[in-house]
C-alpha cells in the first residue's frame, strides 16, 4: 500500500512539474523555483520507489534519530543541493554517535524463568 502512495505522490510532482514548465514563467521567478523543486523531489520519491523493497528493511534496523537525520537530510538536498556535503557530514557524525551509542551499551541479561511447577 505504502509503495502505491509513494507512486501517487511521484506522478504528482512529475505531472506539477511538467505543468509548470508548460506554462510561461519567464518572468515569475517563484514559479521556475517550484517546478524545479518539484522535478527534483519527483526525481527522488521516483529513485525511492524503485527502491522501496530494499529500503524498508534496511531502515527498520535503524535507531529512529538515525531515520530523522537521513530523511532530513534528503529533504534538505532536493530544495537545495548546494547542501549535500554538509547534510552528508551531520548524517555521518550521527551514525558514528549511534554505533558509538550501540558499542559502549551494556548487554542484556537474560532472566531465568521461574519455574511453574509449585514447590510444597
């Protein structure tokens, strides 16, 4: 269901898109803006779509902060891409805190189960 609506939502920026560069804006600066960032975030929801299967499990054994960065960070590049090597940085400082996180964590014990039978 959830790749169904991430195909909705790409035929729907890439439609925004196409609309917006039929249109004359020449002199309406903000419309070139939008229909740029339209193609670019249908471009991105596209390549996310296609990946989809393999994105799901591998973000699911993500911590969830991990998650807020990546998506973030994706949505702070498609509006502009002058961002790309400083989001790359602050994703990667995270990750490296969160497998530090992982590393110094202390383990789980496992508890024995008392037993069922009564003792009289």
């Amino acid at each position: 269901m959830q790749r169904y609506v991430l195909a909705a939502v790409t035929l729907a920026l890439l439609g925004g898109a196409v609309w917006l560069y039929f249109q004359d804006t020449s002199s309406n600066a903000s419309a070139q803006f939008y229909g740029a960032l339209c193609m670019r975030a249908g471009l991105v929801c596209g390549a996310l779509w296609l990946a989809f299967p393999k994105v799901v499990p591998l973000l699911s054994r993500r911590p969830s902060p991990f998650k807020l960065a990546i998506v973030l960070g994706i949505l702070m590049v498609v509006i502009s891409p002058r961002l790309a090597l400083p989001v790359g940085g602050v994703v990667a400082v995270i990750g490296v805190l969160q497998a530090v996180k992982w590393l110094f964590a202390p383990l789980e014990t496992k508890r024995e189960q008392p037993s069922k039978t009564k003792e009289k």
